[in-house]
C-alpha cells in the first residue's frame, strides 16, 4: 500500500494563530494536535482545530508544499482556508467517517 502525504492547517480559532504540518498519517497526526500528546508549538498555543488539507503525492511533493504555504502571508493561508472551508469547522470528525 502506497502512502499518503497531507499538508494541514491547525488553529485554535477562526481567524487565530495557525500552524502548517506535513504528515503520512492525518488523522493520527491531528488526534495528536488535539489531545495535546506533542509538546511543541501546537500545544503551547491550543492548536486543536484542523481546518484546511490537501493530499501531495509523494513527500517531497509535499514537504515542498508546506514550505510554500509557509513563505505566503497570513492573508493568502486565511483565503486558502475559507475557500473550501468559510465556516472553520473542524475537519477532524470527517476524517473519522
């Protein structure tokens, strides 16, 4: 089986401070944001709300991915989020579906 990479934004609210991730294993990777397991930068800012994702080909696809979404200003990564998610639901719950 193939694996799956994700770029992925956290918040801790709408509008609030945002955290871009890669990972192989999103919902793993966002339970742990949630309950707070990893101590890091999403912990120490209450980062528990995943609400923006993309699947990349292949790691460096996607590593490359997260460090362009980095390098943006914080207005293009809010108009990324609210062009398929305008309510900042937490996408967590889908991943569990």
């Amino acid at each position: 089986m193939e694996k799956r990479f994700h770029v992925y934004l956290m918040t801790n609210r709408r509008n609030g401070t945002l955290y871009c991730g890669v990972t192989s294993d999103l919902a793993r990777r966002a339970y742990e944001h949630k309950s707070g397991t990893v101590e890091g930068f999403t912990s120490r800012y209450d980062l528990k709300h995943l609400v923006w994702f993309e699947e990349a080909g292949d790691a460096l696809t996607a590593i490359q991915r997260e460090k362009t979404i980095k390098a943006y200003p914080r207005a293009w990564k809010i108009n990324l989020i609210e062009e398929r998610n305008p309510q900042w639901r937490d996408l967590y719950d889908d991943l569990m579906k």
